[in-house]
C-alpha cells in the first residue's frame, strides 16, 4: 500500500503512514475490497486455487523435491 501512496503523490517519508491510515477508512477498505473481488473473478483465481495447484504438482514431483519442500517449512 506504500507504494500506492507514493505513486499518489506523497513523500517516501510518509508514504507508509498514510497508506496505514487510509487502511482504516471504511470507504477505501471497501473499495480494495471490491477490485480483489472484481479481479477474482476475472481471472477466475483465488488463494485457494494457487494453494491446490501447487500441492497437485508436488504430488507428482520426485521425494526429494516433497523432502526439500517440507524442509523448508512449506509442508501441508
């Protein structure tokens, strides 16, 4: 969101604060809301989505890969 608010025109310096203070307004939360809303279902993907596609893939992935996966603290 800081880089939303600078690219509005404020300084890098207050760039962060004033995204966190826009964060509490009802009306702009709301339409954040509604543009992920507006784009989820345009491309017809959600956190979800990504989540199942990634464990679908390292199901067919050899054990070292799924080793190396829950290694890393990516395990499910």
């Amino acid at each position: 969101m800081a880089k939303n608010a600078a690219r509005a025109g404020y300084s890098p310096k207050v760039a962060r604060q004033v995204a966190a203070e826009n964060m509490t307004k009802p009306v702009i939360a709301e339409a954040i809301r509604k543009a992920k809303q507006v784009r989820t279902g345009r491309v017809q993907v959600d956190q979800d989505y990504v989540i199942n596609k990634i464990k679908e893939t390292l199901r067919g992935a050899p054990r070292s890969v799924r080793f190396w996966i829950r290694r890393e603290t990516l395990c499910w």
